[in-house]
C-alpha cells in the first residue's frame, strides 16, 4: 500500500480507502456481519488504514461494525464519518458527532464530512459548529461531500475544508472542469467514491458474470440501464485490453487511473468480499503510461458523451 497526505493536514491517507457503505445493509445486499468483520481485518492487514462510514449508513451500524472490526488498532487508522443532510443544524451536528464517536468507540474523529448539503441550513452555520469540534479536538479534519463548486467555494469561506468527497469513476467525471482546478488551488484532497461505477468498471455486468436482480437499487441507476451498457462497452473492451496485457483485472485498471488523475488522494472502493478486495488493493501498484490514460480517458469522455446525450 501507498500513502498520501490529506491537503494541508499531516494525515496520511492510504490510497485505497475502505468504504463501508454496504456493511450497513440499507439499499445493499448486506453480507453477516462477522463476514465485514473480517473484510475490514484483511483491509488492515493488506495497509488499507483509512475507513470512510457516515451516520446514514444503515442507521449506524456501519460504524458499529467499523469499531468492532478495528478494535485495538484505533491509533493506527484514519477514519472518516459523514453527518446527514437532517442533522445541519449546529446543535444537531454535534448531538451526531457525539453519537458517530461513541458506535465508533473513539474519542476523534479523524475526518468528518457534511454527507450532503442542505439549502435550507446556513452553511456557515454548520460549519462554524465543525470549526467548534475541532478546535475541541474531537475532530482533526473538515471534509464536504457531494458539494458542487458553488457550494464548496462558499464552504471555504467559514472553514479550512482539507477534503472533498465526489462520486469519481471512468463512467461519472463532472468534477474534472472546476472542482479538481479548485481543490488543487486551495490544497483540497479528494476522496473518490464510487470508484468502479457501482461496480460496472469491473466488468462483470458485460462479460455475463453477474446479472443486475430486480430487487437491486442500481436496477434503476442511470449507468445500469440497458441502453447505457450497451453505449458502455467500447471502454469495457479498453479496459480489458489493458487488464490482459498487464495481467490484473478491469477494476484495478480503473483504480489506478484514478490514482494517476490530479489532485486525488485515495479511491475509495467498498467490497463485502475479500478476493475482490485483494485484486482492489493491487490496484496501487499497476502503472499506466501516458498514453494509456489518455487512451481511457478519451474513450470515456465519448462514453458518457452517448450516456449523457
């Protein structure tokens, strides 16, 4: 594993980050949790030391199932939780930060991120009480999520904001024009998530390996339409070029081009599976030339070109 240094901050972030949206079960298919116990434990061992959960994740028991999993590693990972969009008033953030910390069993939070913005909520508002718990040490670092740049250039101006949190994949890039130029500028990190495209990146819902079932949420997401994995195949067939040649898998190749575009700072990739999260982790060590990400990302932008109309 690799490390990098979340913007202006001394934190160093593996550059795969465990994301744990799917332990908290909610719109995923949920695994046991004694099954995400030990995904997590191989993380660990792997040198993922960064773990990305939110309060809305299955009501908590994300975080729950985080500090089980990590107990008596605290001081050796970073992790991250996210308030919910309900919870932007002052007194309702800190009432959810109090409560993310005792399901996580810690006394800080490393990062802690606005889940997604409310405009019925004064930013500055929210963030003035982020600034309070900070100072107070009970966390180290400010993060947004799911900001446009509108609204991040308005959250810089109430607080030092060291990390942003955007969906960022081969397949959903709206963040390349303004945010990425932005975040450089100012010395943000950026943690992607849905690193692989919910899971299209990987390949397996083009070769025939898995089918979508009727009762999954992403049934109905944009890039799991029919028509859309249709349009989508000429970047599965690069991909796979790519994969073959350096003999790694579709899901690597995506993550490293990932790690290889600016500003970022850690992929975050969520798995319920350990081979998968063995193959993730490789990820880091696969290099792309010049051409190959230009190659990627030119086959990309004529992707969603015919995706997005």
């Amino acid at each position: 594993m690799r490390y990098r240094k979340l913007g202006k901050t001394n934190i160093e972030i593996s550059e795969i980050t465990f994301g744990c949206w799917e332990l908290g079960g909610g719109q995923w298919e949920k695994q046991s949790d004694e099954v995400n116990i030990e995904a997590i434990q191989k993380a660990f061992e792997l040198g993922i030391h960064t773990f990305d959960t939110a309060e809305g994740y299955g009501k908590g028991h994300s975080e729950e199932v985080v500090r089980t999993a990590l107990d008596g590693k605290r001081k050796d990972c970073i992790i991250s939780t996210k308030v919910s969009p309900e919870h932007l008033k002052p007194e309702d953030v800190r009432a959810s930060a109090e409560k993310s910390l005792k399901r996580l069993g810690t006394d800080y939070l490393d990062i802690y991120y606005i889940h997604w913005p409310n405009k019925e909520i004064q930013l500055e508002q929210t963030l003035s009480e982020f600034n309070k718990l900070k100072e107070e040490g009970l966390i180290r670092a400010i993060g947004v999520s799911n900001f446009s740049i509108d609204q991040l250039r308005e959250a810089v101006k109430y607080a030092q904001i060291d990390v942003i949190q955007p969906e960022y994949s081969l397949l959903h890039r709206g963040i390349e024009k303004e945010i990425v130029p932005f975040c450089e500028e100012h010395s943000i990190g950026i943690m992607s998530y849905s690193s692989l495209g919910k899971g299209i990146l990987t390949g397996v819902y083009h070769n025939g390996k898995a089918q979508i079932k009727d009762t999954d949420f992403r049934r109905q997401r944009r890039l799991f339409l029919p028509e859309h994995l249709e349009q989508e195949k000429p970047l599965i067939e690069a991909l796979t070029g790519l994969a073959e040649a350096k003999n790694v898998t579709l899901g690597e190749i995506a993550i490293s081009w990932l790690l290889h575009q600016r500003a970022m700072t850690s992929a975050i990739v969520g798995t319920q599976n350990i081979k998968h999260l063995t193959q993730n982790v490789k990820a880091v060590e696969v290099e792309l030339t010049a051409d190959e990400q230009q190659q990627l990302s030119d086959i990309s932008t004529r992707v969603l070109q015919g995706i997005d109309g």
